[in-house]
C-alpha cells in the first residue's frame, strides 16, 4: 500500500506467518516518501517484500534497480503492463507477483513469467477494477489450471479476516492478499486521524470513483478507479469526472494522498 505500507507493518504481517509488503509508493509524484533502502533496513531479519504501482515507478525505473539490490523476499506490480520490469526482476531471481483485475491481465502475467499472480476484485479499498472478487477468482482458477497449473493464485478485495480467507480457498484460489484490514494497524504511517475515520466506518461509507485521481493529478490509467471513504470531496465531485480533469488543469493539482 503506497505511503502507508512501511517496515513496521511489512515485518510484523513476516513475523505473523504472512509475507509483508513494503509499499514501493509513486515514485515521488505525490512528494516526499519514504526512503526504499531506510525502510528496508529497518526490518533487519525479516524477510520482507517490496510492491511497486507499475506506471509510476516507469517514470522513476532506477527504483527497481535499488529494490532489487535488497533481495527482497518478492516484488509485486499491478495497474498497468508489468511486461516492462519482469525480465529484470526474474533475471535477478526474485519472485515475481501481478495483480491483475481481468482475465486479460491475469493472461499478460502469464505470459511474462509471473510466479504468482493476485485476482483482485472490486470489493478492494484503493485502487480496483470493476469484476467482482466472488465470480473473479474461480474463473482465474480455471484459467490458470488449464495455462499454467504452476502458477500460484492469491484472492484480493474484501478480504479482511479468516472468513475471506476460508471463501478464497473454496473458490480455488492458493491464498490471499490482505491490504485494507492493515492500513488501520498500529504499525502503518497512516495518519491518526485518518485511521480514526476508517475504523468507525463501514463499506456502506465508501465509493469507487476516478474523481479523486484526476483532482490530486496522478495519471492512473482510466479503467481503474479508487475506493474511498465518503466526505465532502466525494459529495462534491463522485460523478464529475471530466469536470474533475478539467478543475485540475485550471486550478492545478490538490497533491493530497
């Protein structure tokens, strides 16, 4: 999870059985973040992994060349091509997960020697697609048996306990991706008052929208859109997408996260 996901929470979901991501961020685009190398060493005998948004670190590459320096326990890509960055990190042999929310995507990852991919359904807080995870899953399943029964299958979107984690299972998948349930832990930058919000909200509290992206001025590509909590922003301008584009450009970007 990009500004939130540190070592603290990388190494305490390691040290819990899991494998902890470190948030690679967007290169720099919404200003400062933290330093890779500094948060990678802060988990000192952990085994760790490191997550990259996979347009943006193509406007800032030599991030990966720094990751991969680390050994990291895997790297994980999602939203957009991941075509561009596999060969270097399955060269560097370092275990390489797609997220993909299409069949289409999930075949890309394939075919550019994915070791695991991630089927994440809309249900996911943050950035998403449109397929639902409960259908989503046991056609990547089907898929994957029949193209590349090697391949492991991990569930993303809505799962935030062991019920998930048990329906992930049932469906075909090998395992899970937790990311939303964490981003209220004690353990993750997130702000306090932040998390404060979250944790007294429900999903009846959030919407899917590209509004917000086009105001803070990050270029994710249009057929993802970005689960939030709804406030006075969402109210404003959840619909106005277009307009939302267009206010940016007048005004200049809100640079908020």
């Amino acid at each position: 999870m990009a500004l939130v996901a540190g070592w603290k929470l990388a190494a305490a979901v390691t040290r819990a059985g899991g494998v902890g991501l470190l948030g690679g961020g967007y290169a720099g685009i919404l200003g400062a973040e933290p330093i890779l190398e500094d948060e990678y060493g802060l988990a000192t005998g952990t085994r760790i992994g490191i997550g990259f948004i996979t347009w943006a670190l193509a406007q800032a590459p030599e991030l990966l060349d720094r990751a991969l320096a680390l050994n990291p326990a895997c790297v994980f890509l999602s939203f957009t091509d991941p075509a561009l960055f596999a060969r270097k990190i399955l060269d560097a042999k370092v275990p390489l997960i797609c997220q993909a929310q299409t069949l289409a995507h999930l075949a890309r990852a394939v075919d550019v020697g994915a070791d695991i991919v991630v089927a994440q359904g809309t249900e996911a807080g943050g950035h998403g697609g449109s397929r639902a995870t409960f259908p989503f899953v046991p056609e990547a399943a089907d898929y994957l048996a029949k193209a590349a029964p090697s391949v492991l299958l991990l569930a993303a979107g809505g799962i935030a306990d062991g019920r998930g984690l048990a329906a992930a299972l049932l469906l075909g998948a090998d395992g899970v991706v937790v990311g939303s349930r964490f981003w209220a832990a004690e353990e993750v930058l997130t702000p306090t008052r932040a998390t404060d919000r979250a944790i007294v909200a429900s999903g009846d509290d959030t919407v899917r929208t590209t509004a917000i992206d086009a105001l803070r001025d990050v270029p994710l590509p249009s057929e993802f859109s970005f689960r939030v909590i709804k406030n006075k922003l969402t109210d404003a301008w959840v619909g106005r997408d277009a307009e939302a584009a267009q206010a940016l450009r007048k005004a200049g970007s809100l640079r908020f996260v």
